[in-house]
C-alpha cells in the first residue's frame, strides 16, 4: 500500500571546496541552483589542522581538498549572496570545528540573522581523527573538551544545530567491518554525552536537547543490503543507549539522525565509469529502509580515485539523487523491510556483534582509553589487512580490478578529467593573509583572553568568538591552543596487526628480500614510509608497512604530519635502503620535491624513493623524470607484488642482478 503522502526527499548536498573561498562561493551558488538543498564544505588541510597559508606545514596544501578560510574575511567570502538564515550548512571540520562555527556565527550576525535560527552541522567528531583521517590536534581529553563545550554553547545559543556529527565514515574506510563501525562510532558518541553530562553546564532536564541534537555521518559500500541492515541497527541501538543510559523519554529526541557521503573508497581507478553504478547502490543502503533513512546525502563523484572531481562531475552524483527521489517511486510506500525474516535476521546478527564489541571498549575504559591504548587502531589496521588480502586472493570481487580487466578505452578520462589546482592559488593565499594581518588592529587581548580560559575551565566559545571578531587567523587561534593542551601523535597501530595468511607469493617475496640483505653485507633491508605535509589519510601507507614488514623488512614508520626535513632526518638516523612516501591530497609534486633535494643535500641521492597516492599519469611522469623510481596508485592493489616491486628498486639501487 502507498503512503497517504509522499515523503519528503532527504537534504541533498555535494562535498566542494577548493583553490579560495570565491572559486568556492561561486560552485556553491551553481550547485544551489541546480537543485541542491544543503551546502556541505570541504575545508583545506592546513584549515583543518590550525594552521594559516603562510606555515612551513601547510607548503602544497592550501586549497588542494577543500577551501582555505584563514579568518572572518574569508567566511565571508565563502558565503557572499547565500543568505545563511536559509542555508543547511554542513562542515567537515573537526580539530578546529569550534574555530569555524564562530566565524560562521559572527558572518551571520554580519548578515542579520538571528543566530538562534541557523540550521547546519559541525563534524566534530576527534576520536575518528586519531583513527583514520588524520586531522587532529590536540590530546584526546582536550579534544573532548572543546567538542563538549561547542555542544553546550550551541544547545544554549543556536538550537536548531548540529554541533556534533559522530562519524563512522572513515571507521569504515580505516578497514571497520560494519559490527565495528556501530560499535566504534556508539562508543564515540557515548564518550561525548558523558562529557556534557558530566561538564555540568547543561541542566538535567535540558539533557534531551542535546540528544536530540547529536547527530551522525556514515559510509556506505556496495554491499546495499548489508548496509540497509546496518542503519537499521544503528537506529535500534541509539534508542535504546539514549532512553536506558540517558533516560530520554522523548522518542522524537532519542531518534538516530545521520547523514551520509557513500563510499569513496571502494571507488576504482581502474574502468572508473564502473564508479556509477558503484554509487547508486550504495545510495540505495541508505535510502530504501523508510524507518532508517538517511536525513542528508552527499555522493562522491565518479573521477575521484583519479583527482579532484569537476563541477560537471558533481552535477552527475547530484542528479543521480535527483532521479531517485522525484522520478521513482521509493518515497510513496511505507518501510520496505518491514517483517522480512532475512532482514531481522541480518539485523539482529549486527546488533548482537556490535552490542559485544561496545561493552568491550567501555570494559576496557571507554573510546579515550581505547584509542590512547591503541586497541581500536590496531583493530582497524587488522580488519583492513583482511579486507585486502581477500581483495587479493580474489575472494572479493572488484570488477575491473581483480576481474573482469578487459576493457575498451574510456572517452570519459584524458588529461581534462579531473579539476586542475593552479599553483598561484597557494601564493595568493599567503599574500591575503599576510595583508589581513597588517590591516586588523590589535588581537593580543582576545589572544589572551583564550589563553587563560583554555588554561581554566570556562566554556571556550566565547572567547574564541571574541577573536574572530578581532580578526584573530585560524592559526593563532590554534596556536594559542596548542600553547596550552599540547598536540598529540595517535598510535599507529602497526603492532597490534595480524599475521597474514599463508602466501605461496609472499613466501617468495621473503625470500628475496632475504637474499638482498645477505648480498648487500646487511641484517635486514629498511624502509622508510613517510607522510609528508598535512595528508592524514594513512591507511595505505600502513598496509604497505604492515605488508613489508611481514616481508622481512624492518619498517619505520612514525606516523602522519611530518615535515620534509624530518623525513630526511629519519632516513639518516635509520641508514635505510629505500624511502617510500604516501601523498594522497594532491601535494605530491611539491611534498616529494622536498624530500629529494633534502636527501641529496644529506649525501644519500643513492637511496631510492618511491611514491604512493592518487597521482594524475602526467603528475607521476615527471615524478619519475625527477628521480622517484616508481609511482603506485591505487590501481596498484595487489600489496604483496608492490612490496616485489620494492625489492627489485633496492637492488636496482645497488646494481644487482
């Protein structure tokens, strides 16, 4: 039977950003105009991360995946001619989420809105920085704390927010199972209303408003009905955490809200029009099931496994939205599934998994404790190491990739199929904020201001509120901050990783890497896998340790966020045999520049280097034509023959047969 009326469609948004808030104000009004009903922003790494165009970590970054917005000026421009009293904002922000709610509030107090009517999402989501993605800064009970007080301030003064957006996206991507990914991301979300709670600056009988404000961000792969099975249980055990450890009576309040981008990763480089059909799918996990639908949507676009998609491109996942809403018949009936034995079953299979996994993590102390013992990241790299292998054993299929690689020539790809960052972007960026600086007056006062309450107890809000208006820069906020909480390097999780299973091909590759380090005089090869720059997606790389180092290298690997010189400096203190670097925001050019001349300046332009990311071919020909001598993307899925590969670079290297 139909519905009496037709549901209204979920918001639909497209994640952009890119170059300077004017090239992003202007795809934003396009996007807008073509029907989107929600804007989503992506913010540059030296953004999220707290730090101004200018700093020495932000050098091949600025504007490379999102936009750069280092101060009110910018917001501003972001959103000139959008009237913010209208817009359903969502900004993928964490660390420096608080900083970037308070130049959006003080721009629509320019604009005359009343900040008690604006309508939008802050990420703000840190446990799932320390795990996946990369973009923290603080320790994690500092972190805590300015998402604790972003809740607060915005229940109090903007109710119709959402200042949280727990985040099991990237869970998924770092190689969560989907029992992990409900587990990990409920743990999360526990963890924050404790600390509300607990804060004390929300009265008892105001708690449900900031349940009913949480809000969440999920990924959805091409398993769609594995994934229809996942919300729903996600749905079930958000209501009964919030109405049994929080005693919300409120159904309405205790409703599980999320929004999703679907994946990303799954997308291939390989045959990428497979990407489409990949996408709709995955749409369908999170849209079928009328008791647990999505409330937004964004898609990514087809091209971007191979770069930074074009605005055609983002019109494409747009109308696929587009048509699956207004053209089909999907929101004219009542819950598909309801009273479907397969999908209980599958359901309560979840809830059952994910119930078991929970009660571990808040056994072993709660989300905190567990990602600052390394447990939960050791538990991701685990899952992800199984998740490859069957990709390479072929136990998962991946059409194009590991089967089914015939393929005509696409007309779809050529050099003009993905969006092109011009290089003047970053140098603008430095410029206007070096004017900015030398055109505000005096912020010293609103600086110490936030020093002393980040160094007390008071709601931070406020006084970063004050800087903005002062025309304090994302990084001298952060800065500040810094000062006073520390920053803090996530475990790695390469020592908690499983052994792989038996390989006849990696028994070779152990071999052979045996037998070069005996030919070359030495105990064991080493490698050095590094992270130049801001790019904090670190799965790659980590399998690539893991994989080597069950090859019989001796891997070091120090995690994300390092500078050039530190990776120089590593290579010289560890005397390693080849250095490999993981670049995957688009800085590659520039980052891995860096690294050569500083490992030829140290005397070692003899030890090979090789570089992994997603890296256009014209990009990784002059790569190689500057001495990288080998460039993987991730059409380079099989770990094992990429650690052959690496094999035969060092003994290249060292001339041997």
């Amino acid at each position: 039977m139909r519905l009496p009326e037709r549901d209204r469609p979920w918001v639909m948004r497209t994640y952009a950003g890119h170059s300077s808030a004017a090239a992003s104000n202007a795809l934003f009004r396009r996007n807008l105009a073509k029907g989107q009903t929600g804007l989503s922003v992506a913010f540059d790494l030296p953004t999220q991360t707290g730090y101004d165009p200018d700093a020495e970590l932000a050098s091949g970054e600025v504007g490379r995946v999102g936009v750069p917005v280092a101060h009110l000026g910018d917001m501003r421009t972001l959103f000139d001619g959008i009237d913010l009293g209208r817009a359903n904002t969502s900004m993928t922000i964490n660390a420096t989420a608080m900083w970037l709610l308070a130049l959006y509030v003080s721009c629509a107090r320019e604009q005359g809105v009343p900040i008690d009517t604006l309508a939008g999402t802050t990420q703000n989501d840190i446990v799932k920085e320390y795990l996946s993605r990369g973009t923290h800064i603080f320790p994690p009970g500092p972190s805590l704390r300015l998402t604790t007080d972003t809740i607060a301030w915005t229940v109090a003064n903007c109710p119709k927010w959402n200042p949280v957006n727990i985040c099991s996206y990237h869970l998924q991507e770092a190689g969560a199972t989907p029992v992990q990914e409900v587990a990990f991301a409920l743990a999360t979300a526990i963890a924050v209303l404790d600390a509300v709670r607990d804060s004390g600056q929300v009265p008892a009988e105001r708690f449900a408003d900031v349940v009913a404000r949480i809000s969440f961000f999920v990924n959805a792969s091409v398993r769609f009905v594995e994934e229809t099975a996942k919300m729903r249980a996600f749905t079930a055990m958000w209501d009964g955490i919030t109405r049994d450890r929080y005693g919300v009576e409120s159904a309405s309040a205790r409703r599980f809200r999320y929004g999703v981008q679907v994946n990303s990763l799954g997308l291939t480089e390989a045959q990428p029009e497979n990407n489409v059909q990949r996408i709709v799918l995955e749409m369908l996990g999170v849209t079928l099931s009328r008791s647990a639908r999505a409330r937004a949507v964004q898609l990514p676009a087809w091209n971007e496994a191979l770069g930074l998609p074009r605005p055609w491109d983002q019109q494409w996942s747009l109308r696929m939205q587009q048509v699956l809403a207004f053209e089909s018949d999907l929101l004219e009936y009542p819950d598909l599934f309801e009273g479907s034995h397969v999908m209980t079953a599958l359901v309560d299979e979840i809830v059952a998994g994910a119930t078991a996994e929970l009660d571990r993590v808040l056994e072993m102390g709660g989300v905190v404790a567990t990602v600052e013992s390394g447990y939960l990241k050791s538990a991701l790299v685990a899952s992800l190491a199984e998740r490859r292998s069957r990709m390479e054993r072929g136990d998962d299929v991946v059409v194009g990739v590991n089967r089914f690689t015939e393929t005509e020539p696409s007309p779809l790809t050529g050099a003009d199929a993905i969006e092109q960052i011009d290089p003047a972007v970053e140098a603008a960026a430095v410029a206007s904020v070096a004017a900015w600086r030398s055109s505000r007056g005096d912020v010293s006062g609103a600086l110490d201001r936030l020093r002393e309450a980040a160094a007390g107890s008071t709601n931070l809000m406020e006084a970063t509120l004050a800087c903005v208006d002062v025309g304090v820069t994302t990084g001298e906020w952060a800065a500040v901050l810094r000062s006073v909480f520390g920053e803090y390097r996530a475990p790695t999780g390469l020592s908690g990783s499983v052994a792989p299973a038996p390989s006849e091909n990696l028994d070779k590759v152990r071999e052979r890497v045996r037998a070069t380090a005996v030919e070359l005089g030495s105990g064991r090869l080493r490698m050095l896998v590094g992270k130049p720059g801001l790019d904090g997606h670190s799965n790659g790389a980590e399998q690539i340790a893991v994989r080597a180092r069950d090859a019989g290298f001796e891997v070091v690997y120090q995690g994300i966020r390092l500078t050039p010189a530190q990776i120089v400096a590593a290579a010289v203190e560890e005397d390693v045999d080849l250095v490999g670097l993981s670049v995957l925001s688009g800085s590659h050019l520039a980052a891995v520049a860096s690294v050569l001349s500083g490992l030829r300046a140290e005397g070692l332009a003899d030890v090979p280097v090789v570089v992994g990311g997603i890296i256009p071919p014209d990009d990784a020909e002059v790569l190689r034509s500057s001495g990288v001598a080998r460039v993987f993307t991730p059409k380079d899925f099989a770990i094992t023959d990429v650690v052959n590969e690496l094999v035969t670079v060092v003994r290249e290297a060292h001339h041997l047969s």
